[in-house]
C-alpha cells in the first residue's frame, strides 16, 4: 500500500508522456521524420518526475485543464450533432468519451 502511495503522484504525468509517446508513434508511421518535435510535448512531464517545479506543475495544470475543457466542448458538440448512429460510432463516442473524461482528470 505504501507503494502506490508513493508513486500515485506520478500517475499523471506518466499518462501524458505515454498519450505524447503513442502520438508520436502514430504520426511516426505516416509522416516519418517530421514527427520527432512531438516528443517535446512529454519532456515537462518527464522533468516533473525528475526534478518537480512548483511553478511549472500548476503552468501544466493550468494549460491541461483549459485544453480539457476545451476537449470536452468539442466532443459534445460531436456526440450532439450525430445523426446516423450505428454501432461503430457508438464505440467511437464510448471511447472518445473515456479518453476526454480521463483527460480531464489527470489534468486536474
């Protein structure tokens, strides 16, 4: 137990640098090279766990919780202006819906 305790902390910014990580990957498949400046995007949290910055953790925070919201108004406006729905959409909107919420959660 004293073990997740410890390393609970870590569990946002090791969310962020796995979703930078798998970007980075999908991108890399298509457009090769041109997608290394993406793995920029992880090294504020990669520093966090290093060599954690107050004043960096709440900019993060604070650009993550915007971006989230952000996120959740357009994925809104997505499920709203559906109107053919099968059942690929609603796995689509299912999982799109958990990765937003999630999102928004780690954010915070």
């Amino acid at each position: 137990m004293n073990t997740i305790v410890k390393y609970a902390k870590f569990i946002p910014y090791l969310y962020f640098i796995a979703i930078t990580a798998f970007w980075f990957t999908d991108v890399n498949r298509s457009n090769g090279i041109s997608a290394y400046p993406i793995l920029l995007f992880g090294m504020p949290f990669l520093w966090q766990i290093i060599k954690p910055n107050e004043k960096l953790n709440r900019t993060l925070g604070i650009v993550f919780v915007c971006l989230s919201s952000y996120m959740i108004l357009a994925y809104l406006s997505d499920l709203i202006g559906l109107i053919n729905i099968n059942q690929s959409v609603l796995s689509f909107l299912f999982y799109g819906g958990l990765i937003v919420v999630t999102n928004f959660f780690m954010a915070l």
